[in-house]
C-alpha cells in the first residue's frame, strides 16, 4: 500500500522507542532479577562474615590503588598520545587500548608471562630481589590497573585533545616551565574529564575477576577480592554469592550515576 | 630593554625573512595584511616558535639563534605577550590571573612590579573576584595587560590588541593604551592590521607583506609616504610609479603628472583623493594637471564619495555627496579633473 | 529491504537456541557427560574408546571443578551424565540425579614444578614460609580433601592460593609459578615430565571416592555410557591413568 511521504516518517520512532525500550528491559531484567532473589532478611549476617568484610576491604584497597597506578601512569601516557606526532602512533595507541577488547582472564595470562616467576621481568624480580607478584596484593592492583588504565587514557586523551593550546603557550609567556603549566593550567582545565577518567578506571578496577584469578590468585584477605568471593561462594551458599553481588552492583551504581555520562569523553 | 629580530623561517609553503628593532621606550607597530607573517615574528620573539636562521637578541643576548644552537625557551626570556583573544586563563579570577606570572618566576618582591602597582594603574580593583567569562572586552584587555605587566618583562608584545572589541570600545582602548605605551619604559611591539591602530599607537612602523618587510620608518613619514600599493591602499590613498624628469612623471601605467618636485628618476606620486576636483567644464586655475576623462565608478566610503576616473594614469577623486548629487556625477559621464602640483607627493622609489 | 533483514536474524536466533537432538533420534545420539576436572585426560580417552564401542553415540564433555558443575545441574544445565570427585558433590545435585555408583578413587601427592626447584621432599617442607604453594579451593572435592590431609597431619599451613579447581593449580605448578601444589595423583600422573610427583603415603592420605550417575531426564546413550565406565574397558583405561578401584 502506497503512503504519503508524511505517514512514512511516523513509524521510525515508533520502532526506536520499542528497540530502545527493549534494550533498557535486557539490562534491568537481571538486576531485578537479583534483587527479588536477594535474601534480604538474612543481608546483614550474610554481610558481616569474615570472607565478605575482608573481601570488601581488600576491593576498596587494591581498587583505588589500582585507579592511582591507572592515574600516574595514564595521564603522562595520554598526555604523549594527545600531544605529540611520532610514526606507529595509531599502533601504540591501539596497543594502550588492547586491555578494553582482550578478554580479562587472556590480560591475565599475558601478565604472567612478564610477570609470572618464570615472566619476561618477573624471573628478575624473583631472582635477584625474592619478589614475587604472583599470589599478591600488589598482583592484585597490577592486575586490575592494567584493565582499568585504557578507560582513563582515553577519556583523558579526548579531553586534551579537546582544550585550547594557546592557554599554554601564554602561561609559557609569563614564565612557568612545562611541569607549571602541565600542573597549573592543562590538569585544572581538564579536571572534569580527568575525574571522570579516574572514576571509570575505579569502577573498572572494582568488578576486576579474570586477570585477578589468574595472575594473583585467590586467597581471602590477600588476593580474593570481592568479585572472586562471589565466584567462590556460589559454588557453597548462593545467598552469600547474592549478597555480595548486591554489594559490587550497588557500588558501581551509585559510582556510574554519580558521573552523569562524563565519562564519553568529549565536553568537560 | 631592547629587542632586535631577524626571522627567517618556513611555515608550510610560506616563507618569511624579515628583521625589526624595537629600542627601550619604543613603540613599533608591525603592519601588514593578514597571512603576512606577524603573528608568526612575533610569537618567534616570544619564543612559541622556532626560527630556522636568523638571529633574535633581547637587550643584545642571543634568545634564538640558530647558527650557534641557542635557543632559550619563553618562560625565561621574559617577554611579556598579549594575546588577541586574550586567553585569560578560566579556571582562575582575574587576581588569580594576574598573579601568575609571578609565583613560578619567584622574583623577589619589588615594590616597582608588584601586582598591586599594575591593578591599580589599570584600574581592575573591582573587578579581582571576577572570572574572566564575567568581564567585558576592554575589562579583560586590561587584564591580559596587567597579566603580562606583572612579570616585569623586558618588552612588551602585542598581538592584534584591539581586534577582538567593537567599534565604540576601540576609540575608548586605543586611547588607553596609546597613553600607557608612551609610558612603558622598555621596547614594545605590537602587531595590527587596522592601520589606524599602528598610526596612534606607534612610534614606528614596519610593514610587512608576504614575508617581507616592505617599508620602515617612523609613523609619520610612513603614513605620508607609503612605498607599497598595499600600504597605500590602507592609507586610503594612490601610488603612482614612474620617471620623473624636470618635475613631470611619466607614470609606468602610461599618462603624465605635472608635480613640483625636482627629483629626477624612478619616484612614487602620492596622491590623496581629496586632493582631485571634479568639474563639469574645464576649469581655470593654478592647477597644472588638468584633464577631460569618463567617470568609471561612483561608491560611498565612509561619509565620502569615490569617483574612479579613467586613465591613464586611473586616478580616484573624493567628493562631497552634495557634489555628486549637484553635478550629477555618473559612471559614464564625460568629466573635468584637475589636481595642484604641489598636492602631488613624490618621493625617490 | 529491512524486512529480510529482521527475518533472517529471527531465523539465526531461532536456529541457535534450538536444544541439541535427543535420543528419539536413532541417528545421531549426543550426550552430554560433566566430569570433574581431575577426570579430563581419564574419561577423553574413555569417550574416545566409547564412541568406538557405539558408533552413533557421540559424547559432549564438560570439564569443572565438581561443586560447579553440581550448581550448573541444579541451575538446569542439559547435563546427561555426571562425574564427581566426591560424595558430597554429587549430593547437591541429587535431586536430578539417578542412583549414583562410585566407579574409581584417588589420593593426593605434592606435585613440583619440572626439577622441583624448590627441593620439596614432604609434606613437611610445606610450612616452610618461604615456600609458595597451592591447593584447591575448599569448595571443591579436591580442596576438601586437602584440608582434610593437611588437618590428618597436623600442618599449620598457609597456601598462597586458592584455585578453583585441580587443573588450575597443576597448570600454575607446570608454569613455575608456585614451588608446589597439592593435586590428585592422577594429575601428576597426566602431567608427566611436566611435573615432579612427591607422593604422598596411603597411611597419610585422604582417599576420594567418585561417584558416577545418569540424570533423570537424560536418554538411555547416557546409561550406555555409565556401564561403559564401570566396565573392564572403562575401568583399565581408568587405571592406566593411575586412578585407583572404587
């Protein structure tokens, strides 16, 4: 049947809003899920175990550690990225954002590789200094910085990309060196993109599992965070597993909502 | 104090050699059409850019050059530089701005360049608190001065000042800062496109064009003799070349001027439109160049009219409206010119 | 033109989700066998050697840590057989279960990396601090039975690790990542020259039973295959991989 030009244009959004619509059913449904089969009588004792307080502690800890590491080491890289010209620039940055698409338990083993005992650094580090990351803390933070720090190169790289440069060179006019102007004008003028990038990479760095459980390991207060404690208590008390997971989901929530969608990068 | 640049570079295909002096207490205006290459000599006087040969001296030390591999960055040079949108920096309050400069430098605390002693003397008091996004352009105009000030630079850049105000600000600016600069101890260069900027501001022009320093000179001699059909264009008046001899130019484009020189060779005539009357039969007077042409052109300009007259040599005229309206002045109408010897400027080319 | 489109991706997703033939098939039977981890190198040649004893049947495996795969059971993974290292395991499926029948046991050992860099000679050497090792997570029979060894002999030990299951820490011990790991004798055996074995004495070891049982809903391929392993064929192959009779 022929139509109108004007009737043809009206069913489009139709069809967008019930895709879209769809979309929002797909995520919610297992959050809802969840929390209808949350033992919520049981929610306090189930959260003050031993396992549980000490896996929350140990997230909190290695996350913000891990977002730390992402943050020192993020923003000189996207700083390089953003700023200056070099051949194969395309292909480092590809590499920086590797962690992003490389399944998690993958990033962990190639961790191991470099920094397993037998590892391309880690046989010196166990060698010569009796260093050994595998099994620890710092495996922990080292696991979830290199999964969290792309989010925060990324967002960072687009924001310097973004701001004027010339603001840089009148600083360099009135005299401050390139560390002043880095510290005083660049950061401060991308500070909301840079809290951004910091929060995400925490966020990230929070509900870390694959490269956790196998670079570091899992030992309650030593490596198993909150999400290996999910992943092993649902194999013993799926309640427990639920409520821990209640946890994690209400965190990362309350820290994704807080960032009303800064973090894609473009307007600070 | 002093600040003497010889700039030759290569931005992309465009190349620039040109030297400029600035002396302490010296305002030089760098005056050119747009994509001549000022921005570019002064921010290589800055520092912001990288000469590849050449040679640039403040107060006689070598700042950049090439040949012996100085090169001292710009946050030592002590330059200070007005930027033409300003970049007041955001995050901070106009104090926070103008302060700037002073912490990373750690100057000892001067009573002749504290901050205070530039608030005060450009009257920003009130507007401290203020973010830069709250203040009016002359507001901020001042504050970038105040910014640069407050370093205590050894001279003082200027780039396009007054481009970013409207009209009515400009004349109130211009004035401000044509008293400030008389003031200002060290050398100052500042670089403008608005002719009217460099007549009030400077003590001495340099007119660069593609590159190339085209005409210097103090601000009067070049604003009477213009060299170039640039300047003069900008001037609002026209060039003529050509040989003169026994005080009659033959002009290059063909045609003759009667003026009273007693230069002889290659010259420029320079000729204000004013200075041309237009008649409807021929006139009898003392004017020794006095000619029939067809008028080509009638426009407004400003509050004057222009009649482009045929050549050669093609000459324009400048009348009253009233005067075009009386006398019925149309293109294509047959005319009568006629211009005095003595309004005829010629100089050696 | 969008309409192909849908319908095709409908068609591909409808396609996708259909469940696997079942045994009304004479055909082509697939069964889908969940065996503990320990079992991987044991019940692949079995099922080799089954498929070749019943041609037609074709046997799907799905290796885990046993308490993982009692949860996918219970969840309603389409599990016909299942194969656990222990008792308990097997238990918290029960429901979906037939009758289970313990077809093989096994102890642990101490395996070491390739040249046992870190001299392990027992058990003893284990609580040494300077010593890192691994174990199975408690939740899995393995790990049970190792706390249950290390309890038997009065070992205050901290390993470094937890795994969540037997194959997890082999591979880390096979990688020298950890001077040692406490697996099933089995494991080391399966492993070969890639690991040093420091048995472990039967007066001091725990001993796994393995119970092996059909699911309820599964077609009559899968008891087939729970003869097979309990036959002599199943049970020599069972041997040549040092698993013990049940």
């Amino acid at each position: 049947m022929k139509r109108t030009t004007a009737r043809t244009t009206t069913p489009a959004p139709r069809l967008l809003i019930a895709l879209a619509a769809l979309a929002l059913a797909f995520l919610l449904l297992p959050l809802i899920g969840l929390l209808l089969e949350t033992p919520w009588a049981q929610l306090p004792a189930l959260l003050t175990t031993t396992t549980a307080t000490e896996a929350l502690r140990l997230s909190i800890i290695t996350s913000l550690l891990a977002a730390a590491v992402a943050t020192i080491l993020g923003v000189p890289l996207a700083w390089v990225l953003a700023r200056k010209e070099f051949t194969g620039q395309r292909l480092v940055r590809g590499i920086v954002l590797l962690p992003l698409v490389l399944p998690p338990v993958v990033g962990g083993v190639t961790l191991l590789t470099a920094f397993g005992r037998r590892g391309l650094v880690g046989q010196y580090l166990y060698d010569w200094f009796g260093i050994q990351l595998p099994f620890s803390t710092a495996g922990v933070v080292m696991a979830e910085a290199f999964v969290a720090m792309p989010f925060l190169v990324i967002t960072v790289e687009g924001a310097l990309r973004n701001i004027d440069t010339r603001y840089e060179q009148a600083a360099r006019t009135l005299g401050a060196s390139p560390r002043t102007v880095l510290f005083r004008i660049t950061l401060p003028m991308i500070s909301a993109s840079l809290l951004a990038g910091i929060v995400l990479a925490w966020a990230r760095a929070l509900g870390e599992f694959g490269a956790t459980i196998t670079f570091a390991g899992n030992f309650p207060g030593v490596t198993q965070t909150l999400p290996l404690a999910v992943y092993s208590a649902l194999e013993v008390s799926r309640d427990e597993a639920i409520a821990l997971s209640l946890v994690l989901l209400a965190v990362s929530l309350t820290v994704l909502v807080s960032l009303r969608g800064r973090f894609l990068g473009s307007r600070s | 104090m002093s600040v003497t640049a010889r700039v030759i570079t290569r931005i992309g295909d465009f190349a620039i050699d040109a030297q400029l002096e600035a002396r302490p207490g010296e305002t030089v205006a760098l005056l050119g059409p747009n994509g001549a290459g000022k921005s570019t000599m002064l921010k290589a006087i800055a520092g912001l850019v990288a000469i590849e040969d050449g040679c640039i001296r403040i107060d006689s030390a070598a700042v950049d050059e090439p040949a012996s591999g100085t090169f001292i960055p710009p946050e030592h040079r002590r330059v200070g530089m007005v930027f033409q949108d300003y970049l007041l920096f955001p995050h901070m309050t106009v104090r926070q701005n103008i302060a700037f400069g002073r912490k990373p430098r750690k100057m000892p605390a001067d009573k002749n360049n504290d901050d205070d002693t530039w608030i005060h003397a450009l009257d920003l008091t009130d507007l401290l608190d203020r973010k830069p996004d709250q203040l009016s352009g002359g507001q901020a105009q001042r504050v970038a001065l105040a910014r640069a000030l407050a370093t205590n630079p050894r001279a003082l850049l200027l780039d396009e000042p007054l481009a970013a105000l409207d009209a009515a600000t400009k004349q109130t600016v211009r004035g401000e800062l044509r008293q400030f600069l008389q003031r200002f101890e060290h050398g100052s260069i500042l670089v403008t496109h608005e002719p009217l900027d460099a007549l009030v501001l400077a003590d001495r022009i340099v007119v660069l064009e593609d590159g190339r320093v085209t005409q210097v000179g103090p601000t009067a001699e070049v604003a009477s003799q213009p060299r170039t059909d640039y300047l003069a264009a900008l001037l609002g008046v026209t060039l003529h070349r050509g040989l003169a001899t026994d005080g009659v130019v033959a002009c290059e484009t063909g045609g003759t001027l009667i003026a009273s020189t007693s230069i002889t060779g290659s010259v420029i005539a320079v000729i204000r439109p004013q200075a041309i009357s237009l008649h409807t039969h021929k006139p009898e007077g003392s004017a020794r160049n006095v000619w029939r042409t067809t008028v080509t052109a009638v426009e407004a300009h400003h509050d004057q009219m222009r009649v482009t007259l045929a050549g050669p040599p093609q000459l324009t005229a400048a009348v009253t409206p009233a005067a075009v309206a009386e006398l019925g002045i149309a293109p294509g109408q047959q005319i009568w010119a006629s211009l005095k010897a003595t309004d005829i400027a010629v100089h050696p080319a | 033109m969008r309409f192909p489109l849908l319908a095709a991706l409908a068609l591909s997703l409808a396609l996708a989700s259909c469940a696997p033939p079942t045994a009304d098939n004479d055909d082509a039977t697939t069964i889908t066998v969940s065996a503990a981890a320990s079992l991987t190198d044991a019940f692949t040649e079995i099922g080799e050697a089954f498929t070749e004893a019943n041609p037609g049947i074709e046997v799907r495996f799905n290796f885990a840590g046993s308490s993982t795969l009692a949860e996918q059971i219970n969840a309603g993974a389409p599990v016909d057989v299942f194969a656990a290292a222990s008792s308990l395991s097997m238990d918290r499926a029960r429901d979906a279960l037939a009758e289970p029948t313990l077809f093989a046991s096994n102890s642990l050992a101490i395996a070491a990396p390739a040249g046992n860099p870190a001299g392990i000679v027992s058990l003893a050497d284990l609580q040494d601090p300077n010593v890192t090792f691994i174990v199975c997570a408690v939740q899995v029979p393995c790990g049970a039975a190792t706390e249950a060894l290390l309890e038997r002999n009065g070992l205050e030990v901290t390993p470094s690790s937890l795994e969540p299951d037997v194959r997890a820490v082999l591979t880390k011990v096979i990688a020298d990542e950890a001077d040692a790991g406490i697996v099933y004798r089995t494991d080391t055996a399966a492993a070969g020259d890639q690991v040093e074995q420091i048995a472990i004495a039967d007066e001091v070891n725990v001993i796994n039973h393995y119970p092996i049982a059909a699911t309820k809903a599964a077609p009559q391929a899968a008891d087939a295959f729970v003869d097979f392993v309990l036959s002599e064929s199943g049970q020599q192959i069972l041997r040549t991989w040092e698993f013990a009779s049940p």
